[in-house]
C-alpha cells in the first residue's frame, strides 16, 4: 500500500510538473530534510547555493517567489533558534567582533527607518534589506555552530569544491559557442533566471571580447566570489598537509585563475593577487615565486597583451569603464557631501540631481547610510584582520588552525580591496556575495576562538 502510493504521488508530480521540476522538488525536499537535522548540512547548502546557483528560485508562489538562498537562510536560523529555545545549545557565543557588529546592524535598521522619509516603502526592497540582515547575522551562526576543526575543514571542502564548479562552468559557457550557452543558462529559467542579456562584454560591446559569467550572470560577481574561493583554495593547496588531495586543488585553483581571467574584472583580481601576496610574505614564500612567474607570463605572452592593455588603460583612466567609474564617484561625493553622518537609506534619493550607485562598497555605505555605516563596515573588517594575523603570530608552527586562519583571514582582505572597484560586498540585488562574505568572516573568527580555547584550556 505504502509503495502503491509513493508511485502515485511520483506519478503525479512528474506527470504535473515536468520531469525537471519534479526532479528539483524531490531533491529539495530530501535536502530539507537534512538541513532540519544538522546546520552543518544546513552550510554545506548555502555554500553551494551561492556558488553554483545564487539566483535560483521557487518554481511556485507563496503570495511572493522566495529564491533558495532565501530558503537556506531561514532555514538555518529557524534550526539554531530551535537549538536555543529547546536547550539543545546553552550559549551565545559573540565574539570580539560582536558589539562592533550589533552596532553595524543597529544603525542600518535605524538607516532603514529614517530613510523611509525619502520614499515610500517598498515592498522589495524592504525584502532585501532582510535578506541583507540575514546575511550579516551569519558571522554569529558561523561563529554559535562551527566548534571544531573538523566542521570546519568540512566547510572548506565544500566552499572549494562549489567554488570549482562555479569556475568549471564559467570556463565552459566562455569556450563554447553563444548559442549554447545561452540555450543551456536559458533552461534555468524555470527557476526564474533571467533568459535575455545573458551574455556580456567588455564594455557592453559585442565586438569586445566575452566574459565569463558562470552561473552568476554578472561577470563582474562572478569576479567577487573567484576571490573568495581562489584564495581559500590556493591557501590549501600550499598547506601540509592539504585538505583534498593536492592534484585536485592544483587543477581547481587552476581553473578558478583562469575563470577569473576571463571575466576581465580588474578589481577581483587585484583583491586576489594582494590576498595571495599577504599569504606569501607571512608563510608561504614559495608562493610569491608562483606569483610572480604568472605575473610576468601575463606581461610577456602575446595572448595576454590585451589583458595588459586593459589594465595600463584602467590605470591611466583612459578606457570607458574606469571613466564613468570616475564619475561615479565625482556623483557619490557630492551625495555624502549633503548627507555625511546618515545618507539617504536604502529607498533612494530626495534630491533629483543625485543618485545611489557606485563601484565602491565604502562610497555605495556611505550613500545609503552614512560616513557612520561606512566607517563601522570598514572598522569591523580591519578590527577582524587583526586579530587574525595577531592569532597566527601567536600559534606554533604547522598548527592546524593555521591554514583556516590564513585562507578566512586573506579572503577578506582580498574582498576589501576588490570593494575599492566594486559594490557587491554589500549590496542588496547581490545577496548570496554579501552572505559569503560574513559566513567568509565567521568561519575566521571561528578559527580565532578555537585557537582560544586551546590556549586557555588546561596543560
């Protein structure tokens, strides 16, 4: 009987729904399942989420279309706040960073408010902002679940293996021909991603080269996450021992390089190279050597002298990209300049000659919340950098925390430089890079705090 019924059930929903649909269903069903049971399962899915499909969403309203980071995200709250109310976990942990993060938070709730005076609300928006806050709270999930070394090499796999993927496909959509890639990016949309302007080029001229956009769409965030994931999984690739074995991570570095390559984002890549530049000059000096023999590759071989090209035009100002850049940010001075201390928040502008916008997360702060916000979201990220390196100044030599702190620590200040040429660090239309990176912070701090207790315990 019980098996009769499963075949019907299956039956009808592959009959009604379509094999894909059906197929995904089943799957996010089991996942859920899982994800209710464990907030470890629960990372390992948003990991994947934002790397391989950040903008994915359910194929069915519930009054609205909630996206599956969205899903992931409550889910993984709802689990730890039932671990809190049941006493399942008896502590909150915050951290040294918590007061500076609870102010951060505050005072972009109090933004929220206060910007409501230059606009009404707006439904997105203010779905947005929730997913914002979400996001940032997953420094103190990270931080309350993530207790060992174990979990947290676990995670890492999973960020390095999804981050592969992510780099694997953008390779693949950059080297076969258009029309493939739009017709397979296209059968996404059942999971309603976009199905026009899926390609992009330089400078949004179609007789430029391509870039690679993965599954992130925007080439531009698919620069941001190679940051992340390149410096993490190049960190474990010079580590002893490694956490997969070093072929794999050699051919998965690789590919994310060239991955983001190909994306032609200027900024990620500078985030990257002074990420691996810190980690070469603190531990790995054989690094440095692999640094500058690619450095210098890129200079001499004729296939990349265009790249070379780009970045000398980037750096004289002379290509049309770095000059609407500059007048981006001519824009977003004369807008803090009205309104330094608060912005305008995050419903726009009162001021019709003044805009939100710009390439710069610190600029694109202090629009939406003020010299304040800004100057908070910097001081955590430099007050976190510190303790990092402080911590690993203090840890014996090949201490297994030391490969965590390094790769959690570099990613983020790999981001806060690639923030000085892009806004997705902190973004509300690019949720799943605002959530890597405070998941990126907690997973460092959860290292940080292992190293303490270690330290403090007993012999």
């Amino acid at each position: 009987m019980v098996i009769a019924s499963a075949g019907l059930l299956t039956g009808a929903l592959f009959g009604g729904l379509g094999p894909i649909i059906a197929v995904g269903l089943i799957g996010a069903l089991v996942v859920g399942v899982l994800m209710l049971r464990s907030t470890q399962v629960g990372l390992f899915v948003l990991v994947t989420l934002i790397c391989l499909l950040p903008y994915g969403a359910l194929p069915f309203k519930i009054g609205f279309r909630p996206n599956f980071l969205d899903v992931a995200l409550v889910a993984l709250f709802a689990v730890w706040f039932l671990r809190l109310i049941t006493g399942w976990q008896h502590t909150f942990e915050t951290s040294p960073l918590g007061m500076l993060l609870f102010a951060f938070l505050g005072w972009a709730v109090f933004i929220f408010i206060f910007g409501l005076r230059y606009g009404g609300l707006n439904v997105t928006v203010a779905r947005n902002f929730a997913e914002i806050l979400l996001a940032v709270s997953l420094f103190f999930l990270v931080i309350n679940q993530v207790k060992n070394i174990r979990q947290l090499n676990q995670i890492s796999r999973v960020i390095i293996l999804a981050g592969g993927g992510a780099a694997a496909l953008g390779i693949i959509f950059y080297f076969i021909p258009a029309d493939w890639t739009i017709r397979i990016l296209s059968m996404l949309r059942v999971f309603q991603y976009p199905t026009e302007g899926i390609l992009h080029y330089i400078e949004d001229d179609p007789e430029q080269p391509m870039r690679a956009i993965s599954t992130s769409i925007d080439p531009n965030a698919l620069g941001g996450l190679m940051v992340f994931v390149t410096i993490i999984t190049v960190t474990h690739l010079f580590s002893s021992p490694p956490i997969l074995p070093r072929r794999y991570l050699l051919v998965m570095a690789g590919m994310m390089v060239l991955a983001l390559y190909f994306t032609f984002s200027r900024g990620s890549l500078l985030g990257v190279v002074a990420g691996l530049g810190v980690i070469s000059l603190l531990r790995y000096r054989k690094l440095m050597g692999v640094i500058l023999v690619a450095v210098a590759l890129v200079f001499l071989l004729p296939q990349t002298q265009f790249y070379v090209e780009r970045f000398a035009e980037g750096i004289r100002g002379e290509d049309l990209a770095t000059q609407m850049r500059f007048g981006e940010y001519k824009d977003a001075f004369d807008l803090i300049g009205r309104y330094p201390l608060t912005g305008v928040g995050f419903f726009g502008t009162p001021d019709i000659d003044v805009y939100v916008g710009v390439s710069n997360v610190y600029l694109l702060l202090a629009q939406q919340m003020g010299l304040i916000g800004a100057g908070l979201y910097a001081i955590i990220g430099l007050v976190y950098l510190v303790i990092i390196f402080v911590t690993l100044h203090r840890l014996p030599a090949r201490h297994p925390l030391e490969t965590p702190l390094l790769a959690y620590g570099a990613a983020i200040l790999g981001a806060m430089v690639g923030g000085q040429f892009d806004h997705f660090y902190f973004n509300l239309t690019f949720i799943h890079i605002v959530a890597l990176y405070w998941l990126t912070m907690g997973l460092g701090m959860s290292a940080v705090l292992m190293a303490r207790r270690q330290h403090d315990a007993p012999g």
